[in-house]
C-alpha cells in the first residue's frame, strides 16, 4: 500500500474530512503535514504512518466523533468522498488572495484596539462573556462541482439558508458579507468566531453531478470547536429545497433555539411546485450577488428569474428577487426608462399577494418605492415589516437607515446603523455608505473619517471609500493631497468616473483636465448624486484659460446633449441641473434661471433631505452664474450649517464656479461667518 499523500486532496480523502477543515488542523492541530518550497504555491505530502499516530483513537480526524466514516477512491461521478475533492485552481487561488486579505485586515483591527466596535457581544475581549450558539455565522460553502450549469450552485444554496435561518427570531445570524470574506480560508474557527462574535458557525460543502447533489455539512462550537451536529446529503437536485430546509431546521435545533409555530412552518413549505425553478432560482441569486453590481451578472440573474418564473408563475421568491435585480438595472442605470420601473413595483407586488408574510416581498416593495415615487414613508413601513419577518436581516436594516437619511431623521438613522453592523460586522459597505456619508454630510468630520478607514481596513482596495475620505479632508480643511495621492496613477476613463475632473478644477488645472477628457472618451459623468456631460467640464476647462471661444463651443455642445436628454427623463433633477448650468455657462440667463426655478419646486428638493440639499448646491451654482449675486448667497446661507454633501467653507473658497460671486461682500460675509461654524 503506498504510504505517501502528495496533495491536501489525498490528505483529506484519507481523513474523510473537507480540504479545508485538513488544512485547519495542520495550521492549528499539528496535523504532520510536510511542504515542499518551490513555486507561487508549494507542494504538500504527508505518511500515512504518521497521520495515524497523530490520530491515535481518539485525534480530531477520527469519524467515530460524529463523521462518515472515510471513504475509497473517487469514482466518476461524485466522488466516495466528496469533501476531498478540490476546488477549481483559479477560485482557489483567488481564495487564498481573499484569505491573506482578511488576515491583514484582520490585524489591522487588533491595531486600531476596537474603536469602532458596535453591539452588544462584538468584539469581545477574552475576558468578556463568550457569544451564545444562537449567535451564528454560516459561512460560504465550499463548491466542489465542475465549472458548469451547477458552478454556482453552493452560492445560491448558501444564500437561501442564510435567508431562511434570517427568519427565526431565536438566532442572530451574521450577514452575508460579513461571511463572504471567509470563502476558503483556512482561519481557524475560534479566530473566525471572534472576529465575528458568534457561538456557533456552519461549514460545509456542496457537489452536483449530473442530477446527483451531495451536501456535507457540519455545525461547530465556535468556542471549544466541538461538533454540535454533522450530516451528509445525498440526494438528487429535486430534493434541494428538502436538503437547505432540514438544515435549517437541525442547526436551529442545535444551538438550542425554540421555533414559533409560523417559522416552523415557513421553514418547511417549500416555495415553488416545480424543483427545476428552484435551481433555476437558486443559480439566479448566484449571479445576482456577485460583487461589483456587473451589468452582465445582473443580466443573467434577470433572465434566470424569468425562466423560473416561466416554469411556476406562483413562486413568490422569484418575483421578488426580480423586481430587486430590476431595481438595480435602473440605479446603475444599465437600463433606464419608466418602463423599468413600473416592471420592478409589479413583480414586487405580485410577490406580496403571493405571500404577504415573506421578507423578500417586503423589501422588494420597499425598494419599488424608494427608487421608483421616492415615497420613503411607505417604504420604511415596508422595511419594518420585513424585519418583523427576518429579525436578522442587516440588509433590511441598511435600508431601514437609508430611507431615514432621505427623511433627515439622524438619529434614526445612526439606531439603524448599530443595529446593521451587530449583525454584518465586517461589511464595508456600511461603514463606508451609512455610517461615513452620512457622518460627512451632518459635518462630523471625524466621525466620517474613522469610518472610511475602518471600511478600507475591511476592504482595502474599495475606490469609494479613499475618495471619500479624500473628499471629507477637503471639506474639512482644504487639504488636498488625500484625493491628489488617491487619483495618481489611475487612467483617464477610471479618473473621470472617481471624479477627479471635479478634483482638477479644484486645484484649478485646466489643462489638466483638458487632457484627462481627452483620453477617456467619455461623453456622460453620470453616477447617483450627479449627471453631467463632460462637455460642461471642458467648458468650465477652457474658461479656466480664458479660452472664451473654445468655452462657448463646449457649453453648446453640453446644452445639446442635454435637451435631448431633458425630454427622455424630464422628472430627473440632476438633468434640470447639469442643463441649467450649462445655460448659464452660454449666457442664457433666463433659461437658467428657469431651471433653478424647476428645481426648487421638485419633489427632491422638499421631500429628501440628502440629494436634496445637493439639489440646492446646484441651484445656488447656477444662480452664482447668473446674478444677481444675493440670490446664490440667500440659498448659501443656510447650506454650510445644513446636513449636505460637497458643501463647506473651504470648498467654497476653492471650487472656481463660485468665482462670479467670490467679490461680492454678501458671499465674503457669509465665509467669514461660517468659517467659524463648528464640526466635528
């Protein structure tokens, strides 16, 4: 018998354990496992011998401990031991990235001694009390299918058992992005359980072949790392649901939690007649929540909901998770028309008829109203009702803070963001968006700044978080070398998009900025806050220059292109303003001034007190073009003391496009009265 192991995969078919979990203990159990150097990643082998004495009766591997027992060669199918198998080379290779990334963020952490620590159990020292088992994390599982129809098959698995444990009152179930961090690391759990201020944690993995599905799956005491309960699945695709349900069902019962008669019963109803809709549905939700929002993912998710949905017109999830891929199509505006938008409240509504008390309905429509009427009352009414069904839901919590910054109710929404990170704490998304933004437009400076460092400690390589903390140090103090450092190195298309056309009439360089537009090739800026032709920034370039005839050509061409987009989306304030200012820029006076009258009677500017206090910035930029200089000043006054983004004291001082107004002694006033104005 060959005594020798030459790779984890033989490693871990010999222990009868999942690759990962073998890797963990020669990390922290002094498994006897012998690298070989050479190369980016270095060879393994071990002696059968001496894993044997490592094991002794009673060792970590040993199956009698509540495993399978190991299993033989590998046939062609699914493998005897299908927890052996390894992942294909890229994404194992792109885990081990994500692993040391997470590590080094992880340390970071430890540096910066838990400032901004938030909840009741996060961030526990060792002396503090451990976590409860009902406090969960599920982390990703492990996919050991073949690149594939069923790829992304483990994704959409492990989406709907986070979703469906999210709706048990018993547990606190860490958020998806919290989790996804961990996707093939080899971090032992009493460290993971830590970072994370859980009790219990889920691992496990997942094999399709042809229609064959294996499913193993272990639940661990984050503490002490006993296995609490450990089960394989092997069943066919049409048991899916079945398989994800009595998962659910056994890990609730594990950790000691109680189910209502209600979620005992969401738990076991399954959500569609027709299994194949389900995997359909399930490889959708893979697509849909791949990072990066790509247009092309989204797509995919779009038309694998539709085929769902063709196959059983009554799956409420489906509907659901179509009108939220719709919603985001129309916010990254992939595609944009009202047709969109009213596609997107529809299939959330029919969600709701469909199942009145499902989760995924509730935010759906919540969302429909959000980002279609903008009626953030229904919306956030929307919102609770889905935390009344998914206790655990930090999205629905973000949202929750979302809509309560559109409605300037502040407080509320700093009660939503500690309510948000107890259960995604290492989601950079909220540190960055809800709790930095909203940090930097109420003026707390410092506040905003520790926030974006935390959320670049989590995700270093997330752009908007460096420019946003590049902006906060503008606002604050004028200090423009954050941004300089953060656009350095970047090409034109990618410079144009962070905004550094914005930066570059900061620092007054027009030429610059001539030579930025010249290599993007870019005709619209557009993003959520603002939509701009470049060719106002090339406009505003050539009077920077004294160019008046190039700057006259420019604003031509921007009003052009803005006309006809005026017709196309004439509700859209930031159209009303882009057009507005490049009037001015023409001298057109009146036409401009007919804009900002527009805009002051929008819906945005009453009813949202975030963009619609950028909405004014706007409008006090056009009037600062076309007099008199009182009327820019008059809706000043009140800005630089307002929760608003883009708008201080020394931004004013700055920013050439208040250079029309800069003498008058009105606006002189107004900055020496505001540059004394506190913030924090």
């Amino acid at each position: 018998m060959e005594k020798r192991l030459d790779s984890w995969k033989e490693i871990a078919a010999y222990l009868g354990r999942e690759v990962r979990t073998v890797q963990r203990w020669a990390k922290t159990g002094h498994l006897p496992v012998h690298r070989i150097p050479g190369g980016e990643r270095p060879r393994v082998f071990a002696l059968k011998e001496e894993i044997d004495a490592w094991l002794g009766p009673s060792g970590p591997g040993r199956r009698d401990q509540g495993g399978a027992a190991p299993l033989s060669v590998p046939g062609p199918a699914l493998s005897e031991d299908s927890s052996s198998a390894p992942p294909p080379a890229a994404p194992l290779a792109s885990s081990r990235r994500r692993a040391r990334a997470a590590l080094l963020a992880g340390l970071a952490v430890l540096l910066v001694g838990g400032a901004l620590a938030v909840g009741r159990w996060l961030r526990l020292g060792p002396s503090g009390p451990r976590p409860p088992r009902t406090a969960v994390a599920v982390l990703p599982l492990e996919n050991l299918s073949a690149q594939g129809a069923y790829a992304a098959f483990a994704s959409g698995l492990h989406e709907e058992l986070l979703t469906q444990l999210t709706g048990v009152s018993g547990l606190t179930v860490v958020g998806r992005t919290s989790v996804m961090g961990y996707a093939g690391t080899v971090k032992p759990l009493r460290e993971i359980g830590n970072e994370l201020g859980v009790g219990s944690i889920v691992e496990g993995s997942v094999q399709v072949a042809g229609n064959q599905l294996r499913v193993n799956v272990q639940l661990i005491d984050a503490a002490t790392q006993a296995h609490l309960w450990a089960e394989r699945y092997d069943r066919t695709l049409d048991d899916a649901f079945a398989v994800q349900s009595d998962i659910a069902r056994r890990v609730v019962a594990a950790v000691g939690a109680r189910l209502t008669s209600a979620e005992a019963g969401a738990l076991a109803a399954s959500p569609t007649r027709s299994a194949e809709a389900y995997l359909l549905y399930l490889q959708g939700r893979a697509y849909w929540r791949r990072p990066g929002y790509e247009r092309g993912n989204l797509e995919i998710a779009e038309r694998l909901f539709e085929q769902a949905l063709a196959l059983d017109s009554s799956f409420a999830l489906a509907h659901a998770a179509l009108s939220l891929v719709l919603g985001q199509m129309s916010w990254f505006r992939y595609e944009v028309s009202p047709a969109v938008l009213a596609r997107q409240r529809s299939e959330a509504e029919t969600a709701l008829r469909l199942a009145p008390g499902l989760a995924a309905a509730h935010t759906a429509v919540g969302l429909a109203l959000y980002f279609g009427p903008a009626d953030y009352g229904r919306a956030l009414d929307e919102f609770r009702l889905a935390l009344r069904a998914a206790p655990s839901d930090a999205e629905a919590w973000a949202w929750v803070g979302y809509v309560h910054r559109r409605l300037g109710d502040w407080d509320s929404v700093d009660v939503a963001f500690a309510n948000a990170v107890q259960l995604d704490p290492r989601n950079a998304n909220l540190f960055f968006d809800l709790r930095g933004l909203t940090s930097q437009a109420l003026r707390r400076y410092g506040d905003a700044v520790a926030a974006f460092r935390r959320a670049l400690v989590l995700a270093p390589d997330l752009l908007a978080a460096r420019l946003a903390l590049g902006w906060t140090y503008a606002e604050w103090t004028g200090q423009l070398d954050t941004l300089r450092s953060t656009f350095a190195g970047m090409d034109a298309r990618t410079r144009v998009a962070a905004g550094g056309l914005d930066f570059l009439l900061l620092e007054r360089q027009p030429d610059s900025l001539l030579a930025v537009l010249a290599g993007a090739h870019q005709i619209w800026i557009e993003d959520q806050p603002l939509y701009r032709p470049t060719a106002l920034y090339a406009a505003w370039a050539h009077e920077l220059r004294g160019d008046s005839t190039a700057a006259r050509a420019a604003f031509q061409a921007a009003v052009r292109l803005l006309d006809s987009l005026v017709r196309a989306l004439p509700n859209d304030w930031r159209v009303h303003a882009a057009r507005g200012l490049a009037l001015a820029g023409l001298g057109r006076r009146g036409d401009a001034r007919r804009e900002a009258a527009w805009l002051a009677l929008s819906d945005v500017h009453g009813g949202d007190r975030a963009f619609g206090l950028l909405l004014e910035v706007e409008r006090a930029a056009i009037l600062a073009q076309t007099g008199p200089p009182d009327a820019a000043v008059r809706v000043l006054e009140r800005l630089p003391a307002e929760p608003a983004p883009r708008i201080s004291v020394p931004l004013l001082r700055l920013d050439p496009r208040w250079d029309p107004i800069r003498g008058d002694p009105h606006f002189q006033t107004l900055l020496a009265k505001r540059a004394d104005a506190p913030s924090r």
